[in-house]
C-alpha cells in the first residue's frame, strides 16, 4: 500500500453519517476501508498519515468555475488546491477557448479578458489548440507534459459556438447556420465535453432563441451529456427565465444544470421559496435538474456585461466605438440608468452597488475597491461618466463586484435537494471575489460550524457525490473502494476561508492534506510540486 491514514473520521460523500476508520491507498486508488470492528489485520502502507481530530472526504468537486486559463498558466493554482477542490468544470456562462477558429478566438479572448486575462498581447499561454478535444490534449501536456494541478471537466460553450457558426449578429440562425452549431456541439461532446453551458446575458449567447436552444439541447441530450445555462435574468422575471430553462430542457429531454442559482436585487428579496417550489414542482414531475450557488451574496463578472445586448452586437471594436460616440453613449445610458438593460438581469443600475474588483491597466488602480458612485462622488462626476471612462480606457477590461444578494435566499437554495457547491470563482483582478479562493472552507466553516444551516455529513455529499453524479463520474465523489483517491483531509473545528473581500488572495486555514490520484497535492498544508491533474472527458457517448 502507498499511504494510510489511520483512525481517520470518515465523510463518506453520501450524506449518512460518519464513520472512524483506517483507510488505504494503493495505485491511485481507495484499496481498503478497515473500520471499527472489522475483523482481520490494519491496513499498512509506506506512508502513515495521524489523522487525530480530522475528516477524511472525497476531494471537492467546483461545478462553475473559470480556471480556463488558470489551469495552464499556474502550476501551483493554491486558489483551488488549498480549498480540496480536486476537479473543476470549466467552459462555464457560453464563452471559452474552444471550439474555435483564429476569428472567434481573437474575439472570445477579447471579450472575456476579465475572466481569465490572456487578452490581446497576453502570451503567457500558446493557444495552440482549435477544437474541444485539442483543449483537453492541451490540459493533459499540462507544463512540460506533466500535467495540470487539478482535473478538468469542460463545458461546449453555446456563445462560443453561435460565434463560430454565424459571427457576432443579434439574429435568428439560418437552417443551415443551425445545422453548424449541431455539429460543433456534437463533435465536442465526441471529443470528451461533459455538456453544454450558456450565458444568455453576454452576446452573442443572448441573441439565441428558445427553439435554438432546445435543438442543440437536443444533442447534448444524445450524448447523455447536461445543459449548464446562465439564464436570461437573476433579476426582474427571474422566475420565468427559470421556468424558460426548464421547459426547454424537458422538450428536448435534456438533463438541466442551473448555473450559480440565486434570486437577486430588491425584486427577489425572500423569494427563493418561490423558486424552490418551482423546481420541486418539476423534478416530482420527472425533470432531470441539479444547481449550484457559492455561498456568498455579491456577485462578480465584468463592467461591460452590464451593457444591454444591442450594445454589443458586433464585439469589442463596434461596443467601443459606441462608447466614443456621444449619441450612442447617452443612449446606452439611458437604457441601463433608467429602463433596466438585459445585461444588468432588467433592472436599472444602482452604481452604489457596482464595484470596481480589478482593472487590467495598472494605470487605473485608483478605481480598484470602490463603488462607481464612490469614484464619481469623489470627482465631482456622474457614476455614468466613471463608468463609461473606465471602460474605454481598459478597453472592456475592468472586472466588478456587484452588491445584490440576498443571504436568506442564499442558505435556503443551498438546503434543496438537488444543491451542489460552484465557486463562480474570476481569479483576476487586484481584488477578486473572496469566493475564487474561499467557498468550499467558507461552506464548511461558516454554514455548517458556525450556523448550521447544513450537517457536516450533508455539506459534503453536495460537494462530493451530487457533482460526481451530474458529472456521470463512475469512481469519484464517494469514499468506496476501488474509487479514486481523490480526498480531502480537513479539520471541521477549525476549516474556514481565509479570504475576505479585503484581503480575497488568503488561502483557508484546517485543511492540511488533499489528494488527487493517491498523490498528495497539499500536505501539511503547503502546496507541493505534484502536477496529478488531468482531463476529464465524459464516457463513450450513447449514439
């Protein structure tokens, strides 16, 4: 045997309760669970770990996340390794890297510098690959073909794909248009996609029809993959851009993952009930759906997503060039301060609710960490002109916090059945959200220590079994075994995030050891030189 940890408390994944037993690993694997009671010799292995006053679990899995680029730029990724994430989904909210062409990938790059940075003259990363399955080669070569830091499962991102097929344009698709992006689709499923994700507030995956949807939902329903969408609003009409996801995924017999599901702005103050009923409704009904929430109330995205759609049509260049025209600005103005843009969920922006999370030009740092409405106060400006400046000037860059949650309905959605743990986590910018680098722990400690909204042994099967289930994972997010020996080792008396939205860099405290493939990736709480990550493609499809 390679390692055993001895006496160690067991969170098994599956909700019941736990259990004290000695378990071993060997080749990667869970090879014995020796419990209290158990007839016959203890485990012995190479390497003995004390597990006195710790949790064994299986390693977490983040259903939203946006290390695209992370993943190939950091060896080390601590933001998600020191958490016990041991594998992430990416590919999230329409728009990533692949499929693509050299056209679409300059403008996917563009359009999403402030998720991931690697915008236009960023050459950290070689961008070498096209299709979905070259990504996940790419993922696999890792740093010099050792591997990445943690494993990956990906998204077809449906924005990305709507760019491919037919460009920018806010129109229908042409049968023959509709036909391309089927295919795509279906060749990134074939090639390892777990699914299909939408952002239905950014463009050009906002431009999609229902009837669009539903047929390439349809694919992915072939394949026996999931649809991921950020859905049109999570503000005004937030409930019927639910029941829009959930009726189209049932015409097309597609399973339904909702993305980063929360009821936002004063609109939606209490009235998750009303949405959990909802999808109680369906699922008793035979639906197939599973969410995830971070357990935070702001959320995070990029300043330019506030803009409504008609705004963006045609990308980076034709958004500016209606910045820098007088005519164009006052009446994205208009839409935004007073009617309420789709891209700000219908509801018109409160710019003392919007704040500057990072910039990619240095040279705007004084706007980090401050409300629109606070840098304009403080220049004698209209929050307007702070903003409009702000864009032009980072050229779509800057990334925000935007201050509209509501923390009742955040730990009654986390309670639902079908809950599972996303970080939504945006590693760029000098202040990102404290989510990137603290959900799981903050889970952990804030909602089960300290409120006990959730039990421990609950908490965990939401992080570990329902992703892997989702996921359609044979042999992760349960301790058996045979499974992987993908595991976290924390400390439930004193597991918590570091990170808060002063100082959102800080690694979590009581999470010693995790462990991917057997192969520690932190022990004793520091990181080590263990690159075990690797792709994770979904099974042989079903056609």
């Amino acid at each position: 045997m390679d390692t055993v940890f001895r006496d160690v408390r067991v969170i098994d994944g599956s909700g019941g309760l736990s259990y004290r037993a000695d378990v071993a690993l060997d080749g990667g694997r869970i090879a014995v669970l020796h419990c209290e009671g158990d007839g016959g010799p203890r485990p012995s292995a190479r390497h003995t770990v004390s597990a006195d006053g710790l949790a064994l679990a299986p390693g977490f899995i983040d259903m939203h996340a946006h290390s695209d680029l992370a993943l190939l730029r950091d060896p080390a990724h601590e933001a998600k390794a020191a958490q016990g994430v041991t594998l992430e989904v990416l590919g999230q909210d329409g728009l990533s890297y692949a499929p693509v062409d050299d056209r679409t990938l300059a403008e996917v790059r563009a359009q999403i510098t402030g998720w991931n940075g690697g915008g236009p003259g960023d050459d950290a990363i070689d961008f070498s690959w096209r299709s979905v399955g070259g990504y996940l080669d790419r993922l696999d070569h890792g740093f010099d073909g050792a591997g990445i830091a943690l494993n990956a499962a990906y998204l077809i991102p449906q924005g990305t794909v709507r760019m491919l097929a037919m460009g920018g344009d806010d129109r229908p698709a042409t049968p023959d248009e509709l036909t391309r992006m089927k295919q795509l689709v279906a060749e990134g499923l074939q090639q390892g996609a777990v699914g299909l994700s939408s952002g239905l507030t950014y463009t050009p995956g906002m431009y999609a029809s229902d009837a669009e949807l539903t047929e390439l939902c349809r694919v992915v329903a072939e394949y026996d993959g999931y649809y991921c969408p950020h859905h049109r609003s999570y503000g005004a009409g937030a409930l019927q851009a639910y029941e829009e996801m959930i009726a189209l995924t049932r015409e097309a017999g597609c399973a339904l993952h909702l993305a980063h599901t929360t009821m936002n702005f004063g609109v939606n103050k209490d009235r998750a009930p009303e949405l959990l009923a909802l999808l109680d409704a369906a699922l008793d009904g035979g639906a197939d759906i599973s969410l995830d929430t971070y357990p935070y109330t702001p959320g995070c995205t990029t300043l330019v997503a506030m803009l409504p759609s008609w705004a963006s049509e045609g990308g980076p260049d034709a958004i500016l060039a209606r910045l820098r025209d007088e005519e164009s600005a006052a009446r994205i103005r208009h839409t935004m301060e007073v009617e309420g843009a789709d891209g700000c969920h219908g509801v018109p922006i409160e710019w003392g609710t919007i704040e500057i999370s990072g910039t990619t030009d240095p040279a705007l740092a004084a706007y980090v960490g401050r409300t629109v409405a606070d840098s304009a106060a403080a220049r004698g400006e209209e929050p307007w002109t702070v903003a409009r400046r702000l864009l032009v000037a980072d050229r779509l860059g800057p990334t925000i916090l935007q201050h509209v949650g509501h923390e009742e309905n955040v730990r009654r959605i986390m309670r639902h059945r079908v809950h599972t743990g996303g970080s939504d986590g945006i590693l760029q910018g000098a202040k990102p959200h404290p989510r990137a680098y603290g959900t799981f722990p903050h889970y952990l400690g804030r909602y089960v220590r300290e409120l006990g909204v959730l039990s421990l042994e609950e908490c965990v099967a939401h992080l570990t079994s329902r992703p892997a289930a989702r996921l359609r994972l044979p042999d992760r997010g349960l301790i058996r075994e045979g499974y992987r020996a993908d595991l976290v080792l924390f400390d439930p008396e004193t597991v918590a995030a570091g990170s808060t939205f002063d100082a959102p860099r800080t690694l979590p405290t009581g999470i010693p050891h995790v462990l991917i493939d057997g192969q520690f990736v932190i022990e004793n709480g520091h990181r080590t030189e263990v690159l075990a990550g690797r792709s994770v493609r979904r099974a042989t499809p079903r056609p």
